[in-house]
C-alpha cells in the first residue's frame, strides 16, 4: 500500500524532479521537456543546456505539487521511448541552504595535458571545498596552433577556511603543474 502524502509533500514546496535527457544537438528536446513541465502543472525551478561535442546534455529541476509531478512522470516516461534520446528522471529532496560557504570562482589556463581536472579537484577535495560549478574546453591557441586549455570552477569555501592561505597553496599547485590560475570571489 502506498504511503498518503504528508501536507508538507502536497503543497509542492519539497516536490522536485530532476530531469536529465542527452541527444544530438539537431534533436535537442528542451522545447518538448519545457513544455511538459508547464503542461504538468509544475515550474522549473533551475536549468542547465550545454553542447558537447555533437550532443546537448539538458538538467531540469521542476518542482511542484505531488500529483503534478506524478503527471509530469507519465509525460516523461512517453517522451523517452524515442529511441534517440536518453532520458532520465527521479525525485529529489531541495537543497540545504549553505550560508557558511562563500562563492569564489577559480579559472585555469595552460597547454593543454591529460590530468589537469583531476589535480584541482583533488585539491579542492582534500581542502573540503565543494566544486559548485565545472566547465572547461581545450581550443588551439590563435598564433601558435598550440592545444591549450581552460577551466572555470565556481567552489564553495567553508566560512572557517584562511581564504590568504588557500589562495596561496592553491597558486603553489598551479605554479607545480605549470598553470595559469585566479581564484577570486564571486561578484554578484
């Protein structure tokens, strides 16, 4: 038997779905999935598109009241039987709100070499920093043809971190690795 659910769960505050679909970026669904969502009743409450590569990966988060997510559900489990597109959905909790981490964003430059992501992620991990936001491309150096390549990683500090320290042994690794690296705050 399933469970009633509780008043809290009925008024769409805590309700949301996290949508992922992957497809060509000729075949991208982003009008059909937003469609569906104000169809089933729901609001999107985040969004992120990006091609890469000859695909575009799309992440809906849509929350709403139980019953509207549950229609939204249906509407979703339709649309992927389309053989070229991978899609897939699952309810998930808000997240906690974290006021004792402070935004800062990281950029990278260097020629490009397997295990550059891998490093500042580690570090970043190691210090209890979260990796909020990730996006990097190789590309070819305008007057030289190199392959060079760039990141930007928007991090959470935790309040109690030494910001001057980090910043210090962040520049430390990226000097080792042969890096061009900022690490400023957030500006909003």
């Amino acid at each position: 038997m399933k469970p009633t659910p509780s008043a809290s769960a009925r008024s769409g505050s805590d309700n949301q779905l996290l949508i992922h679909a992957l497809t060509s970026a000729a075949h991208s669904p982003l009008t059909a999935l937003t469609r569906r969502i104000a169809d089933a009743g729901c609001n999107l409450a985040e969004s992120r598109v990006a091609t890469i590569g000859n695909e575009v990966s799309i992440m809906l988060l849509a929350n709403g009241a139980w019953d509207a997510l549950a229609k939204l559900e249906t509407a979703l489990n339709k649309l992927a039987r389309d053989e070229n597109l991978r899609l897939a959905h699952y309810r998930t909790a808000p997240r906690e709100p974290n006021s004792h981490l402070l935004p800062y964003m990281v950029e990278i430059i260097s020629a490009d070499r397997p295990g550059i992501v891998a490093r500042i992620v580690e570090f970043f991990s190691q210090q209890g920093i979260s990796v909020e936001q990730l996006h990097s491309t190789r590309y070819l150096a305008m007057q030289t043809g190199a392959e060079m390549f760039q990141a930007q990683f928007t991090i959470g500090i935790p309040a109690d971190i030494h910001i001057a320290a980090l910043r210090d042994d962040f520049l430390e690794l990226c000097d080792g690795l042969n890096l061009d690296a900022i690490m400023d705050p957030v500006k909003f």
